[in-house]
C-alpha cells in the first residue's frame, strides 16, 4: 500500500496541465513502465470516468489503485496523488497575493504547460494507435474530435460519449449470442452517496462545516466533463458566500499548481471558513471528491466481466474511440492554447518530443528540462 502511496505522491508533485495530461502521466508510468494494468483495462477505467461525475483523472487514478491493491489501495493512490496539490493550495489560500503574481512562479509554470503539451500529444498518439484501427472508430475519433473542438461543452462532451457508446452497440459489438448480463453494483457505496446528499442538508442550518460539506458534496455529484466545469458550478451553489475576487484567485492557483482541478475546492474551503480555515480546506476538499469516487465504487467491482459482454464491449470500443477524440480536442484547447504562444514555445515542445520519443528520458527529466526552460529562456 505504501509502494502506491509512494509512487502517486511521486506523480502528485509533477502532474500539471489538467485532467488529459493526468490521463498521459498515469499510461505512461502504469501501463508502460510499471505495467500494473493491459491497455485495454486501462482504457476501460478511463472510459468508465467519462460517463460518472466527478473528477475523471482522479477517478482513473483511484481505479488503478484498486485494481492493484483493493479498497486501501484506492484510498492510497488518492491520497498520494491529491495531497501535493492540498499543500500547495493551503500555502497559495494563506499566501496567495504574494505568490500567484510573481513572475519568477509565471515562468516555472509555462514551462511545466510546455511539458503538458508534450505528454498529451504522446497519450492521444498511443491511444489511436491502440483504439482507433476500423473505419468506425477511425471515424468516431474525428467526429468527436471535431464536434469538441468547434463546440466545447459539457453537453457536447456528453452527448459525443453517448453517441459514441451508441454506435458501438449498433455497429461494433459481436452478435454471436451470449448469456443474459448480470450486474450486482455495490448497494453500501451507493446507500452511502444517497444518505451523503441528504443528511448534510439537514444539518447545514446549525454548522458551518456541514453547509461547506454539503454545498461541496452538492457540486461534486454534478460534475460532468472535468476539472474545469467545477468552477461554475461552485459559483452557483456558493452564491455570494465568497467574492468573484476569489473564485478567479483559486481557479489561478489550481491550474498552476499540480494534481487535480478539484483541489480548488482546497482554496475555497479556506476562504469560506475564516475560524477553522484547514478544517473548512479539508471538509470542502474531501466533499468535492467523495461522491464521484462512491459512484465509481458501485460499479467498480464487476466492471471487468460487464465490460466483457458483447453490447458492453462494443460500447467500450466505440466510446474508447471517442475518449481518444477527446484527448486531441484537449491537446488543443485548453493545453497548447494556454501554453503556446511563440516560436521559442513549440521549439522546445520539439525538443521535449524528441527526449521523450526517442530517448526515452524518464518523466522527471523532462520536467527538470522545462523546469530550466522557463526559468532561463522564458
């Protein structure tokens, strides 16, 4: 448990640029290096967050751990992936003006953005190779691709997911008869996440702690389509509790530091607790994540054997197609977009490729590069 713990920690302090760059970080070290989960099942996991709320990334992380080491493994990968960016979101909540401004910190970050582009080129590469070899999911890939990039939305995304898993079934799955599919999901984890949206409404009236926890908790079963959607959502839910001031403050910080976006909720909860600030940090925190995690949790345990019937299968197929799709759009927008704004920028993007592909530089060695990339020539 603790070899997790270690190694998404590891990950923890290194993984900038977003959800999809989280998705090129965790195949690079688990399903090349580490070689703890197939390609496939790999896939799979990334597939299956798609279609659940909550923070995808972190999702796809908590999977491998229990994929590897069960419930606690989950619960270790998680801690270890999330806590960097927890720490650093405590430090930013209680420092932020001093911090978030500086230019020396500006310079350190575009570089690790640079290092963002880099990885999501090589995830959205190995995953066509790997997921898109028929006309169909050839076809999928671009469809998606294209429709997010000229409509980028929540409701695009889903609607390009389900027509996707749609597609599969119609067109990709085998029609050779097969026993009826059974599915038990994990009633516990799913009583839990109902008994969690309703309890804390009731006492969120009397304690400031369970109106954080249930506003937070609130907002984290609704969160569809990634990291960034968190933010108007938790606008809406918070209401005037906290200034647009801080909002953006947060959001700023979330995207420069590492780890997932929902450590935003780090910063928020901090702000909104002005008597026990860490405790409003935690509370928020642990809130905003819990219910994707319960979700995931139900159907968790039999998703190997369901994703092994035939209509399961093709739908896995068709939307693994469009998660690739995704990526591509993503590589775009918001990653290269943020990142890239000079000759000098996709100069060393080039030279970050060339290290990678074919020297085969580990990944703490390109973060070093751009490390110095930004604090020298940028």
């Amino acid at each position: 448990m603790f070899s997790i713990f270690k190694i998404f920690f590891a990950l923890g302090w290194v993984s900038f640029g977003g959800p999809a760059a989280h998705i090129g970080y965790f195949r690079h070290y688990f399903v090349e290096n580490k070689q703890w989960l197939s390609e496939k099942e790999y896939a799979d996991f990334v597939a299956l967050s798609q279609f659940l709320p909550g923070p995808g990334s972190s999702q796809v992380g908590f999977a491998i751990g229990y994929h590897r080491g069960g419930l606690v493994g989950a619960v270790s990968a998680f801690l270890g992936f999330t806590l960097p960016s927890v720490i650093l979101m405590l430090v930013l909540a209680a420092l932020s003006h001093h911090f978030i401004d500086a230019p020396l910190f500006d310079k350190l970050v575009h570089g690790l953005k640079l290092l963002a582009v880099v990885v999501v080129a090589d995830a959205a590469l190995g995953m066509y190779k790997n997921f898109c070899r028929s006309n169909i999911t050839i076809m999928l890939c671009v469809i998606s691709a294209v429709l997010l990039l000229i409509f980028p939305s929540m409701t695009m995304q889903i609607t390009v997911l389900i027509g996707a898993a749609i597609t599969g079934i119609q067109f990709i799955a085998s029609k050779e008869p097969q026993a009826k599919l059974r599915f038990k999901p994990n009633y516990f984890a799913l009583v839990i996440f109902i008994l969690l949206l309703i309890l804390p409404v009731i006492f969120a009236p009397h304690f400031v702690a369970a109106q954080i926890f249930n506003d937070f908790y609130q907002t984290g079963s609704l969160v569809f389509g990634g990291g960034h959607v968190v933010l108007p959502l938790l606008q809406n839910t918070l209401g005037e509790q906290l200034s647009g001031d801080a909002f953006i403050t947060g959001y700023s910080a979330a995207q420069a530091v590492p780890g997932p976006m929902f450590s935003l909720a780090t910063f928020l909860g901090y702000q909104l607790s002005s008597q026990s600030p860490l405790l409003g940090a935690l509370t928020a925190t642990v809130a905003v994540f819990l219910p994707g995690f319960l979700l995931l949790l139900v159907v968790l345990k039999d998703w190997a054997s369901l994703a092994q019937h035939n209509k399961v299968s093709g739908a896995l197929q068709g939307v693994n197609a469009a998660v690739v799709g995704l990526l591509i759009a993503a590589l775009y927008q918001p990653i290269f977009v943020s990142a890239v704004s000079t000759p000098l920028d996709m100069a060393l993007i080039v030279i970050g490729w060339y290290l990678l592909k074919h020297l085969k530089l580990p990944i703490l060695a390109l973060v070093t590069f751009y490390l110095v990339s930004g604090l020298v020539l940028l």
